[in-house]
C-alpha cells in the first residue's frame, strides 16, 4: 500500500489530481475519500460520478427487465404453439380412430326382443 506522502507527491498539481481521479474514480468511497480528492471541485466530480453509476445502474436494471419480458413472451408464445399442435395431433388421432371404427347399426324394426324398461313390467 503507497504512503499518504507517497500519495500527495502524486497529486501535486490541479492536473495530477484530475489525471488520478479519471485513473481512479471509480474506485473511490465517496464517502471516505482521500486526502487528494478532499477539494470542491473533486468531490462534485465524485458526485457527477456516482450519479452516472446511478444511471447506469438503473440502465442496467431497466435492460435486464426488458430481456426478461421478452425471454418471458418467447416461451409463452413457444408455449401456446406446442399446445395448438398438441391439441391438432390428438384431433388428427382420433379422427382416425373413428375413421377405422366399424360402424355399427342397428335394424330397430327387426328386432325382436323388447327393449329394456320398453315392455310390460
């Protein structure tokens, strides 16, 4: 770890510490800075900073959930296909089934047993 000396012979000039900040910014707490940011215009640079980190937090946050929605409404919408298929493959099967049914049928009119609750009882 470098000096606190060390540190402010880094930053001696108003161009060392701007070259340190864009270096380093976005590594600093800015709630404990350190001594070479300790001036007005290095803590509004660390606020514009931390709201941009804000922004593109929140960018980020705003993406991810429009990937979801979408992720989202592509498996639903692959979801009512393969129902719809299911549901044409079930009606093409029993189409068939009926299809090599035998059909039966019944000649009423010569039939000689009573049907049942038909006759006298």
């Amino acid at each position: 770890m470098r000096s606190t000396s060390k540190l402010a012979r880094e930053v001696a000039t108003e161009e060392q510490r701007w070259l340190k900040f864009f270096k380093d910014g976005e590594r600093l707490d800015a709630d404990h800075l350190p001594d070479w940011m300790q001036t007005v215009e290095m803590r509004q640079a660390m606020s514009t900073l931390k709201q941009f980190s804000d922004k593109e937090r929140a960018y980020d946050a705003y993406q991810a959930r429009q990937n979801y929605l979408r992720m989202q409404g592509s498996i639903e919408r692959r979801q009512r296909e393969l129902v719809a298929a299911l549901a044409e493959e079930r009606a093409a099967r029993e189409a068939a089934v009926l299809e090599k049914a035998p059909c039966v049928s019944i000649d009423v009119a010569s039939h000689k047993e009573p049907w049942p609750g038909s006759g006298p009882g």
